[in-house]
C-alpha cells in the first residue's frame, strides 16, 4: 500500500512539475524576445522533460516520506507529549495572531513575509517550550483542583516512576540481566530512556563487526526481555537536554527521578556513586552469589593451565572461581581434590589458593 501511494505521487509530481516547467521555459523565450515556434516550443518541451524527471525522482522525498515520518512520531510519541505539542502549538498561533495585526501595516514585501514567518517562529518556540517543560506542565495541573480519578492516576504514575531501575547501555549489550529478571529477584520496572535504545542502535550499525555483534546482541537481549521476563521492561522518551552525553543523561535522569542506575560501566559507577545515587553493578552482584569456601574445606576442580608460580596449576569452579592450586602442574588435565588453604578477595574476583 505504501509503495502504490508512493508511486502515485511520484506520478502526480512529475506531472506538476513538467507542466510548471514548461511554461518557465516559455515565459523565458519570450522573456528574452525568441522565436516561439522554435525556442519557445523547444524551451518548454526540455522544460516538461526536465521537471518530469525532477518530479518523479524527488517527489516522495518532499511529501508522502515526510508526512509518514511525522505520522510514526506522533504515533509513538506518549499521549501528555502530544497534549503539550498541541497546546504549545496552539498558543504559538495566538501569540502570531496577535503579532500580526501591526505587522500587517509594514510596506510591501515586508507584510507579506512577516506575519507568516512570526507564525512559524511562535509556533514553533511555542511547541518546543511547552514539550521541554510538560512534566513541569503536569505537576502544575495536578495542584489544581481535579477530579478523584484523575488525582489518582496522576499519584499512580508518580508512583510508577518512584519504582523504577535505570538501565546503562552496558549492561544491557552483557546479557546476565536477563538471566538475573527471569529468576524474580527484580521487583521493579526496568527503565530504558531512549537515547539509551539510540545508543544501541548506534553500536548496532557500526563498521566495526565487533561493535555491531555487541550492539545487535544488546537489542535481542533488551526484545527478549520485553517478552520473556516477568519483570515489566519500559522504553522512556525522558530526557536531559542540557547534556549530550548518556551517562550523565542517565545520572541526571536519576537524580529527578530517585532511583539506582544498573550497570557495568566502571566510570559511570564512580560518577554516580559521588553524586549520592545509588548504583546496582552486575559484576558486584556475580562476586556477591559465587560459592563461599572456608580455609580447610575440600572442593574438585580440573587444572588445566600453569599458574605464575613454578610447580603451580590453575583450575576454574563453575562460576569462574580461579583456584591455583600448589604442586597442581603435575596433575595437568586432571580433575583432583584439592584443599583450601586462602581465599583472596580481589577487585576482578575471588581468588582461592589450595593445595593436593
């Protein structure tokens, strides 16, 4: 269906634009006193021709793609947004109204020009003001004297935003999230702002196939969890406009709205934590649950790699646990009990030295 309408109007602008055309082409031979028979009729064929052409290629980029750009945003666009697009509209064409009035009494062109340029200008102010500041917009609203039921859905969503878990790019592209919201630990809603889903469409699409495997990875995991977890996953069009980069988006986003950030991202765990907000790392979250072993107790492991030290060998639990095992390197390839003699506590993990 798209592609006719796309097609017909391909049609309809070659049409137009060759009849527009062809009589520029006219007008210009007569203009510069030709022959009409000849170069006028030559002048507005080539013209007709040209603007065909123009039409048919160029059409759809200036209507139909356009208009079905806005229809998809508007579309998308949460419902108090587009409250507040309108009304920001709507009070742009006021304030123009209002402004053209004396701009109407100017000397030509400048009455012409004016009134329509201030009309575009208000609305436009009037639009971005008005979606910039419509949480600002809603709280006012909510002041005032309004219905029970809307004083209740406003306090529900006040509550809805209170619970929620900001999620880094970071951990999304890890994938253990998953993992972690199918178990139910998570009671909250996990949050996704868009310039975080951006950010990962970014990584997607790079020429690096590293980057864009990650990047892709991220999307299926964040599609999985929207479908699979049992902990509810929401895609946010909240913003901080005042910053361009994400991590201090997501800092600023969780300052307004009082809750943790989720992630891996070492940098971002540091800024946020000086800064008083709370921070929920995936990787504290892995040391914390791997399995606690006392000097003493037995345990197998399979050593299948020299340790840094000479006679040493080194093993792996299930859940990554390094153990180097003393006199192991002549039990290579063998799975042996094996004693724990210290547990090390480190900043990649937990580190086990035992012996035969």
């Amino acid at each position: 269906m798209h592609t006719r309408i796309e097609f017909i109007s391909r049609l309809i602008g070659a049409a137009v634009l060759a009849a527009a055309l062809a009589i520029v082409g006219v007008q210009l031979a007569s203009m510069f006193d030709l022959d009409p028979l000849r170069y006028g009729v030559a002048f507005g064929v080539g013209g007709g021709i040209l603007g065909a052409v123009l039409g048919f290629l160029f059409t759809p980029y200036l209507t139909v793609r356009p208009i079905s750009a806005i229809r998809q945003a508007l579309s998308a666009m949460p419902l108090e947004r587009l409250v507040a697009l309108m009304l920001g509209i709507f009070l742009g064409l006021i304030a123009a109204a209002l402004f053209a009035i004396p701009l109407s009494q100017l000397p030509s062109p400048l009455r012409e020009i004016l009134p329509l340029a201030s009309a575009l200008g208000f609305c436009y102010l009037g639009a971005v003001l008005m979606m910039n500041r419509y949480r600002d917009l809603r709280e006012f609203v909510g002041g005032l004297r309004l219905p029970r039921a809307t004083e209740k859905a406003i306090e529900a969503e006040k509550k809805e935003d209170q619970h929620v878990i900001l999620l880094d790019t970071s951990v999304i592209i890890d994938g253990r999230i998953l993992d972690i919201a199918r178990t139910g630990f998570i009671r909250h809603t996990l949050l996704v702002p868009n310039f975080v889903l951006k950010e990962l469409q970014h990584i997607a699409d790079s020429p690096d196939s590293l980057r864009r495997n990650r990047g892709r990875r991220g999307l299926d995991i964040l599609s999985m969890m929207q479908n699979e977890s049992p902990v509810p996953v929401r895609i946010t069009d909240m913003d901080a406009p005042q910053t361009r980069d994400a991590d201090s988006k997501l800092v600023l986003l969780a300052r307004r709205l009082t809750c943790p950030i989720m992630t891996n991202d070492y940098n971002l765990n540091k800024v946020a934590e000086l800064q008083g907000i709370t921070v929920l790392n995936i990787n504290d979250l892995a040391n914390a649950v791997k399995a606690s072993f006392l000097p003493g107790e037995e345990l197998s492991v399979t050593i299948i790699q020299e340790g840094k030290e000479y006679g040493q060998g080194v093993g792996y639990l299930d859940d990554g646990t390094m153990v180097v095992v003393e006199d192991g390197y002549r039990l290579m390839n063998r799975t042996q009990q094996v004693v724990v003699t210290k547990v090390l506590q480190t900043t990649a993990g937990r580190m086990i030295f035992a012996k035969p």
